[in-house]
C-alpha cells in the first residue's frame, strides 16, 4: 500500500463523523495491519519504534491491535525516518521500497544505476550536439542549393568551442567531401 492510499484511509475515517461503531473498528483493525506491516519492512520492533516516534511501546501496540486509531502522522514520519518517502519538494511521489527507488510512474530504480545517470546526462547532450549540428548542415546545404552562401551558427557556447573546430565545411557550408577513390587503370602507368 503506497502513502496516499493510507492517507486516504484516514481522510475516510476523520471526514465520516457518522460512522458506526463496527465500521470505526473495522478500520482501526486495518490501519493497525498497515501499520504492523510498515514497521516490519523498517525493521523496527514497537520498542524501537516508540522512541522514534516518541510514544511509549504500549501505544504503539495499542495501534497495531486496533484499539487505537494509528495517526497518519506516524505513518508518515516512519517512512520519512526510515527514507521510504523523500520529504523535499520535487520529489513528490517518489518513494523508497526495498532498497530500490521507485518513480511516481512505478519505474524502479537499483542503488547502482544511480552511477549511470552523469553517463546518461552526457550522452544526451552529446546528441542534442550531433542532432543540432546535423539541423545546422541541412540547413546549410539547402540555403547552398539557393544560391546563398551561410556560415554555420553555434547554438550554444559549448557547440561553438566543440563542434565549429571540429567540422570543416567547404564553400557554401557543405562539408567537405574526402577525395574519390580512383579506379581507372591509368595510374599504374601500362
């Protein structure tokens, strides 16, 4: 169960001022199980969990049992304690589950492929370069089939130190060609 159902569950119980006593007792029985169930993922006994929370054990069991409705606000400060849920803004809807990082598209992410992201970064702006530079030359070579001859325009200060030096074009803003490969027979000199 992700955090918005359970805030969700709460939401219910608090809104319904006319809810019956087996209703109340129902739900309390259910946010106690969420509750159990979230402490064992963390890894926490009640012990541990009431000094965190602050409580003493015996309301932390009371909530388990069901004789006390579990606040919301112990449900939330354990994953944040407990970095299943990233407090900071921006990060709404990521969460922490099992050692992965979970998208709020349900994408899943391992510790290790955080070590990828500087390499994945670089690749994209190396292609934002290339897919710039190939736009640059086409536009180029179609202005040349005009008539009118354009010097290429770095977009960026970064294609202008990178890829202006490193493509050599030839006149009306072709790139140069390398030379033909001769294959007639008349170099051999027969």
């Amino acid at each position: 169960m992700n955090i918005s159902q359970t805030e969700h569950a709460h939401r219910i119980y608090y809104d319904a001022k006319n809810v019956g006593p087996k209703r109340a007792k129902q739900m309390r029985a259910t946010l106690g199980e969420r509750f159990k169930i979230l402490l064992a993922d963390a890894g926490l006994t009640p012990e541990q969990a009431g000094k965190e929370l602050h409580v003493t054990p015996r309301t932390i069991r009371y909530w388990i049992s069901g004789k006390v409705l579990v606040p919301y606000a112990a449900f939330r400060l354990i994953r944040i304690l407990r970095m299943y849920e990233l407090p900071q803004p921006g990060w709404d809807g990521w969460r922490m589950h099992s050692g992965w990082l979970w998208s709020p598209e349900g994408f899943s992410f391992k510790p290790d492929d955080a070590n990828w992201w500087y390499l994945l970064v670089r690749r994209a702006e190396g292609f934002t370069r290339q897919y710039n530079r190939a736009n640059e030359l086409q536009r180029a070579l179609q202005r040349g089939a005009d008539g009118v001859v354009a010097q290429p325009v770095a977009t960026s200060n970064a294609d202008a130190a990178g890829c202006a030096a490193t493509s050599p074009t030839a006149a009306g803003g072709r790139a140069a060609q390398p030379p033909r490969l001769d294959l007639s027979l008349e170099h051999f000199g027969t």
